[in-house]
C-alpha cells in the first residue's frame, strides 16, 4: 500500500481530525491512550501515512460516534486498504456514546432488520433504558438520552431513507411491564406514520415465510460517492463490517426478500395498532414459583 496520500485518504484524514475536535480531545491526549506516538496522529490526519481499519477504528471507538459515521470511515478504509471484511472488537474503550452532528448526513438510505429487538433510532425513553439495562449497560439512563438525540436525524430534512423489517417477535421482547410495552408499540405506530423518510415493515407471527435471518443486520448507503456501501452485523465479542460486493448483494438480496415476506407499511400499521389492543395476552409470564 502507498504511503503518499489518496484522496480518499486524505478525507477520512481530514474526517478524523474533526472528530477528535469535536470530542474537545488534543492529538497528545490520544496518542497516549492508544499508546501512539502524537506524530503518527498528525500523520493520519494529514493523510500522510498509510493506515489500517484497525487504526481508524480505535480512532473512532475514543471519539464516540453514531453507527452510520463508524461504518462510512471504517468502509471507506477498508476500501483504499484493499480489506473486504473486519471486525471491530467490543468492549474496552467507549463505542457508540455520542452523535456528531455536522457529520449527520453521510447517509443516504438505511436498510435494518431486527429478529429479536426493537432498533434504538425508534426506542422510547423508558424501552431503551430497559434494552441497555437487560444488555448489561452500566449507564442505561445515558444511553437512552443518547439515543433519544440521535433520533432527531430522522426528523430533519436531510434524513436518510430508514427502510426497517421487524420481525413481530422483536415487539414483544419482555424488557418492561405491559405499559412500557404498549406505549413503545403505540409510539412505533405513530412514528410509522408520521416520518415521511421511514418505511417499516413487519414480519407478522406465525406468517408464512420464504426468508428469515438469525440475527440483526444494517446495510448503509452513503453520500459520498467514493465510499462503498457497508453491512453492519452486531456481536457480543464485537461488530463486524463488510464492504465487498459480492457481501452487500447477498444482504441486500436478503433484506428484499424479507421485505417481500412482511406486511406493507400501512398494513404494518395497522397491524401495530391491534398488537397494542391485545398485548396483554401476548406477555402474560406465569410465576415460576407458582403451581
């Protein structure tokens, strides 16, 4: 790999620099949390050194971004290092704990399906708290309140189309009583209805289907024209990315498939609006202690 500066390089360089400006931190102070030199910093963010996803990544993880802006830098790199897929490894340093705003609009369109859990850009307050909280987080409360800020990106006139399919099984996900449930399906409804830039479909239960997939899986679009789409795939040991065509077909061919599988979205509205009628029944918890 070359060492003089790419365009492409010279960006996430330049994107990096921001970031860390942002998070009001000097190039001494990561360096030495990463145990850098403060040099290899400048070099990186002049665009002058060649670097990997590794190191962007743990750039990225000190900053605390959105997801979106992780997987466009993370991709970009993978894209003038010549690496298809990686994994950024979870724990450690903070991730995904702030939202830079100015950098907002890199997306154009997000395609997310969720099996198992509501995605937090349409949790409520009270649901999110008890997502993270359930998930083992030691500070539910200021994940919630981060997550309630990055859900304004929805509303602005530069949101991203938010394509989402939700499994009906992630709607009945037993976090909280009856009324924090029921009060997350009714503002779910709302939103579905209210958001011109939100499309979501649902899986119904039991509905008969040609595709499902195990687990959670976003595919990004971006505006710059030089980055490559991304797949994000979340883990407990960590998140792992791809880049190469041939991986965004297969996810995009799943995600049209799935989609072809749910509800439309008026019918998905609909449909929210009866589960929230009827959701008593659905989470009934015996006792265990009980005969």
């Amino acid at each position: 790999m070359p060492t003089d500066g790419s365009p492409q390089r010279l960006r996430i360089g330049a994107e990096l620099r921001r970031l860390r400006e942002a998070a009001q931190l000097s190039g001494e102070q990561v360096a030495r949390t990463l145990g850098w030199s403060q040099p290899k910093v400048s070099r990186i963010e002049a665009g002058r050194t060649a670097f990997t996803v590794k190191d962007v990544a743990g750039l990225l993880a000190i900053y605390g971004i959105t997801d979106d802006v992780r997987a466009e830098l993370l991709g970009a790199t993978a894209e003038d290092t010549g690496e298809g897929s990686w994994i950024v490894r979870a724990g450690g340093l903070p991730r995904r704990q702030g939202s830079i705003a100015s950098l907002e609009s890199v997306t154009t369109r997000i395609r997310h399906h969720q099996p198992i859990v509501i995605p937090g850009l349409l949790q409520t307050y009270d649901y999110a708290c008890a997502v993270v909280a359930a998930f083992g987080a030691s500070d539910p409360d200021g994940v919630a309140a981060e997550r309630m800020q990055r859900q304004e990106m929805l509303k602005s006139d530069k949101a991203p189309m938010y394509e989402v399919v939700l499994d009906a099984r992630a709607l009945l996900l037993g976090v909280g009583d009856v009324d924090l449930i029921r009060n997350q399906l009714r503002v779910l409804a709302d939103r579905a209805e209210s958001l011109p830039r939100l499309a979501l479909s649902i899986i119904p239960l039991g509905a008969p289907v040609s595709a499902f997939a195990t687990s959670g899986f976003t595919i990004y679009d971006f505006r710059v024209a030089e980055s490559p789409r991304v797949a994000w795939v979340e883990t407990l040991a960590g998140d792992v990315y791809f880049s190469l065509p041939e991986d965004i077909e297969r996810y995009s061919s799943l995600f049209e498939s799935l989609q072809k599988v749910a509800l439309t979205p008026e019918s998905s509205v609909g449909y929210l609006r009866s589960l929230t009628v009827d959701i008593e029944r659905y989470l009934a918890v015996p006792n265990p202690g009980g005969t």
